[in-house]
C-alpha cells in the first residue's frame, strides 16, 4: 500500500471527525445566539449556521466512517467511505463551479431579498424595526447599497429619512427628514455605505480564508479516498 496505510487513513480521518465537532460546536453557539445578520439576511427557514450545522454533521459522520473502517479494515465500510467522499468532492466542484458562474445572479437573489425585509421596517412590527436598526448601526450601514435606497422603500417615502439604525448617534426618529438634507450633512448624520458591501467586506477574510480550507478539504478527500480502496481491496483479497 505504500504510503496509503491504515494509519494514515486513521490520523486523516482522526483530523475530519474533530474539524467536524468543531464546526457543530461553532454553528451550535452562532444558531443559539443572536446573529448581526440574521435581521438582514433571513429568507426562507434555511439560514447560513443551518446549512454549517449539516455540514459539520455530514463531516462527523465522514470521519467516524474512516475512522472505523481503517481500524477495523472493513471492506464494506471503507467502500460506502470512499463512496461518500467521492459523491461529495464532486459536489463541491460542482458547487465552485456554479458560484464561480453565476455569482452576479446570487449577489442579485441576496440584494433582492434584503430589499424586501427593509420594505417591511416601520409597519408595525416593532422586534423586525429594533432588528434591522441593530444591524445597520453595528456594521455602520444604510439600505441594500447605499442609504439612498431608503427613498424606495415605504418607510423612507412617508418620513422623507431613512432608518434609526443608519444614524451615527441612534435615537428614535433620529433617521427622519434626512434625504432632504445636503450631501455633506448627510455624510456627518449617517451611516452611507450600504449594508451588501459591509456584509461583504467583513466576511471578506473570512471567505478567503474559506477557499484555502477547501483546497485542503479537497487534496485530503483524494487521499482518503486512495487510501481506503487501498485497504478495502486488500481486506477484500485476504477475505
């Protein structure tokens, strides 16, 4: 077998089984606590620390896989293994592909429904009103990309102004009348970068360092698949 023992594929595996507790763990924390983005970014019942969540169970189950099959040099487990990862290599270049090919159109999908949630602030819904004000303030934004959005939404067409949450010093009412004001007051009042691109530019590291964890991910989905077949045919040959 080489290099591709059953040694290497424990320790490899060893290393996914912990990155995948680590990940529930973290999107376990990040479900049970309020998110800055959650006001701004909640469509549909599948949020961001969701989708982390499977992900990180989808490793545990990967590396407890691995883990047994190469202890155990189970023939079947070490395929269904093998099987897996390979399934879900492909989908991660499948998936790199789309994003690479369609990122236009998700960035338009993501500004299109953070529009419909600003739409909604000042109806009457007091815990959405107090939500998005916390988000723009905390990361120091106004509307979807700039505070001029504010001007298309109802809230900002009846008060002439934009959110309480854009104002540098927050208080209620504090947004109002400001689209009437000069430019150069409106720079000292309020926050004017809009909130897609400080989203943006705060994952920005974040995203990077991402892509650096999946090229990894990837090299060791090839070994661990090399290795396990590796092994299987070997226990299946001595079987």
């Amino acid at each position: 077998m080489g290099c591709c023992n059953k040694f290497a594929l424990f320790v490899i595996n060893f290393l996914v089984f912990g990155i995948g507790v680590a990940v529930v763990v973290l999107a376990s924390l990040v479900i049970s606590k309020d998110n800055v983005y959650g006001a701004l970014l909640q469509q549909g019942v599948l949020s961001l620390p969701i989708i982390i969540l499977i992900a990180g169970l989808l490793i545990l189950l990967i590396g407890f896989l691995g883990c047994c099959g190469a202890l155990k040099e189970n023939s079947c487990m070490l395929k269904t293994y093998a099987a897996i990862v390979l399934i879900l290599l492909i989908a991660e270049v499948v998936l790199g592909i789309l994003i690479l090919v369609y990122t236009n159109q998700a960035e338009n999908v993501i500004k299109d429904g953070m529009g419909e949630i600003f739409e909604q602030y000042g109806n009457g819904d007091k815990a959405l009103k107090e939500s998005l004000d916390h988000a723009q303030h905390d990361l120091k934004c106004c509307g979807v990309n700039n505070y001029t959005d504010w001007s298309d939404y109802p809230y900002g067409q009846r008060t002439g102004g934009v959110a309480d949450g854009c104002c540098k010093v927050m208080s209620e009412g504090c947004g109002n009348g400001i689209l009437n004001k000069p430019s150069s007051e409106i720079d000292q009042l309020i926050h004017t970068q809009g909130c897609y691109d400080a989203i943006k530019d705060d994952i920005q590291g974040v995203a990077i360092g991402l892509g650096v964890v999946c090229i990894a991910l990837a090299l060791v989905q090839l070994l661990s698949i090399s290795c396990a077949c590796g092994i299987a045919n070997k226990s299946s040959h001595y079987a």
